[in-house]
C-alpha cells in the first residue's frame, strides 16, 4: 500500500536517478556547437547542463547518468566537476552512445545502467517542473512512463501532445504553424521496462512514443512554469538571462536542532531525532510558496565525537524520507562539523561556517540564485540571528509553538 503524505495523496516513489540526453549534435547553433555539446554551452556563465542538473537535485536526486556522444570526452570532464562546483553530493556518471544512435539508442545502449524507475531529461530544455507530481503519474503499473507537458501558443516547430485528463492518447502530431497545443517538455519518468522496445538506433520520440499513446501506457501532467529550448539561435540568447532570472526566489534558511527537531543536545542518530511539531508542514508550505527551502545548521557534535559525518548523512537521509512522505522537501543544505574543542584533529579550527558566522548561507546563495532581500532565516538561538543579519537575510527567532504557523505568519504579505 502506498504512504499518504499529510494531504491524503499517495506519497511519490523515491526516484534518485537522472538520466540526461547529451549526445545530440545542435546543429541548428552553427558555430557555437562546432566543438562544444550543446548542453555545455554557458548560460549566464555556466554550462547549462550544470545548472539543469542543480535544479534536478532539489528533487533529492543523487545520482546522475549523462548519455554522450559527440565530444564525449568533455562530458565526462564535466561530471567529475559538476558535483563540486555546485556543493553536491551526487554521483555523475557518463555512457557514451556509438556514432549517434539518437534518443532511443542512447537509452537502448544504456539499458544496464538504468534504475527501475529512473527520472529522463533532455540536456537542452529547461521546464521548471515539480518532479515529485510527475513521480506520482508513474505509480500505476501498467503506465510505463508520465512525461511533462507545456502549452505554446504557438507550437508548430514542435510535435504535439493530446491529453484526456491525465491520459495521453496521441503523441507527436503535427501541429499547424500557429496552433496553440500541448507539447513535451523534455522532462519524464520512465520504467526501466520502456527500453525493451527500443532498437539500437532510433528515436523514441518518433518510433515508441507515439505506440505507448495509443495503448495507454503513457500519462501527461500539464506544467506551467518556465520553459526554454535553448537549441535555435534566439532562444539561446534568450537563455542567457531568462533562465536565471525565472530561477532567482527568495529563500527560507532553517536552522536545524531547536527548529526542525527537538534539541536534545547533538542530535547525530534517527533514535534521538524528534520532529517540532508542524515543521514538516511548514517545510511544505515554504516550498509551495516557491521559496527555496535551505538548511544551515551547527554541527560540532561530529567534530567532539558524539557521532561520525556518516552517521549525520544518514540520519539526514531518514529526514529527507519523512519530508517526502509529508509532500515537503529541502532543496539544499549546509552543516558545520568544525568547532575549536573538536577531539578529532581534522575538525579542531575555527571555521567561518560556524555560525554566528555567516558562512554555511553565503556560501547557498553563491550556489543558487537567491533574492537576498526577500529571504528569512529561522533560528532558536541569537547565534542564528547574528548569521542572519551579517548575510543580509531577516532573521526570526523561534521559541516553540507548531513551527508551520510560525512561518505562515512570517510568510503572510509575502510573494516568492
């Protein structure tokens, strides 16, 4: 039987890998893709693809594989990069297709690498699309995959999509020049079992998809936010500030111990964490409000040996599980296991991550695209309040009560 989250709806399975087209030859750029895969070209001074892969990880996904052909050797110098430049934990892998076997054989040639239930992408669009309403299309076992749509109001340099609720029933007609209509949004789940109909050269965009439509197996969930193809000339250079500037939200920074959960004094293993009342609601109505939702929070317990960092990311695995189940989610978080007292050497110095210091936020807003002046940081302790104001952000101090009502109240007038 599926979790419900505390809305009543069945909670989305935990999909944690990525896969993202890359090998396509971008043609229609010219000179600009003459060396460079289009999905590295720089968007607002970074690869595009780095940035579509950090709007994925919101999502709590960790693991990442890159289909390549063309250049290949510079996607793959990209995945051991990206985790890094983005302050991510994520695993990046690179499977390089032979000589352009389109869509289709890129996934066909990929077959073992793919999850049950794997999240697909293509490495040239951008469509903020909340991924965990998509997951939940997936869930019935006879739909084999739920893909992401946009309407244009004009969509005739694309195929069209046709829906009946929620159901797709034809997949890429052509559309007339000036017809508004549904398309696909380069964003979709798929189960692993879509690739046995795939050949080893081919385009399942024209040879599978428009079949699965016709059979049933394929849902749509209808999408508004942004949407960017940056794979003709002018909206490449649409891209460069329209992406970022859809991107660019407040955020709201939680502390952790004291907030989020009962401080009963480094709290380091799932037996001594214990919810505040109402935090995972007010995580989920952060992230409605389309705020980003960040935590930054102290951590010396693992520098005094009270527990190790593995223990800490475990435990921070069981938070972001229980967030899931609540429909709510953290986008990013930062942690200081450094303090001057440590007993292990490797974390005994002063650090300016420590708050009052306001390291761990300076260093998410340099990460992310976040409006500083609209952004609050939710603290139980002054140290909070002084990270807070030396970044630049409101802070409010929390003494207790059901947390979501406290953010409502801090969120109320506001708009993301």
């Amino acid at each position: 039987m599926a979790l419900l989250t505390r809305n009543g709806e069945p909670s989305p399975p935990r999909i944690a890998q990525a896969v993202i087209l890359c090998g396509g030859l971008g043609t229609r750029l010219g000179e600009l893709t003459r060396e460079t895969p289009k999905p590295l070209l720089p968007v607002a001074g970074r690869p595009f693809l780095e940035i579509l892969i950090q709007e994925i990880t919101r999502y709590d996904v960790s693991r990442f594989l890159l289909l390549a052909a063309f250049r290949s050797e510079q996607i793959e110098s990209f995945a051991r990069e990206v985790g890094q430049r983005i302050g991510r934990d994520i695993t990046v892998e690179v499977a390089i297709e032979p000589d352009q076997a389109g869509t289709g054989g890129a996934l066909y040639h990929a077959r073992d690498r793919l999850d049950e239930v794997f999240y697909l992408f293509n490495g040239d669009t951008f469509l903020d699309t909340p991924l965990d309403q998509l997951a939940r299309l997936a869930q019935d076992p006879e739909v084999i995959g739920a893909l992401a749509l946009r309407r244009l109001e004009a969509a005739g340099r694309y195929g069209v999509v046709d829906l009946e609720g929620d159901r797709i029933t034809a997949f890429g007609r052509v559309a007339a020049p000036d017809e508004p209509a549904w398309i696909n949004g380069g964003v979709a789940v798929f189960r692993r079992t879509f690739v046995d109909g795939l050949a080893a050269q081919g385009s399942f965009e024209r040879d599978n998809l428009p079949g699965l439509a016709a059979a049933g197996r394929l849902r749509g969930l209808p999408v508004t936010g942004f949407f960017l193809d940056i794979g003709v000339p002018e909206d490449f250079a649409r891209a460069q500030t329209e992406i970022q500037a859809s991107r660019r939200r407040p955020a709201v920074f939680f502390d952790r111990d004291g907030v989020l959960n009962v401080n009963h004094g480094h709290v380091g293993t799932r037996d001594r964490f214990e919810w505040i009342e109402g935090a995972p609601e007010a995580i989920a109505l952060v992230n409605a409000r389309g705020y980003y939702a960040f935590v930054v929070t102290n951590q010396a317990g693992i520098g005094k040996g009270f527990y190790s960092e593995a223990d800490y990311h475990q435990l921070t695995r069981h938070i972001r599980d229980d967030l899931a189940e609540a429909g709510a989610r953290i986008d990013d978080e930062r942690y200081c296991p450094f303090h001057l007292e440590a007993v292990d050497e490797a974390y005994r110095r002063d650090s300016d991550w420590r708050k009052p210091r306001p390291g761990m936020l300076n260093d998410l807003i340099a990460k992310w695209p976040v409006d500083v002046a609209s952004s609050v940081m939710i603290g139980d302790n002054l140290t909070d309040m002084e990270a807070a104001e030396a970044a630049g952000v409101a802070g409010h101090l929390f003494s207790g009560g059901r947390l979501d009502a406290f953010v409502a109240d801090i969120l109320e007038g506001r708009t993301a």
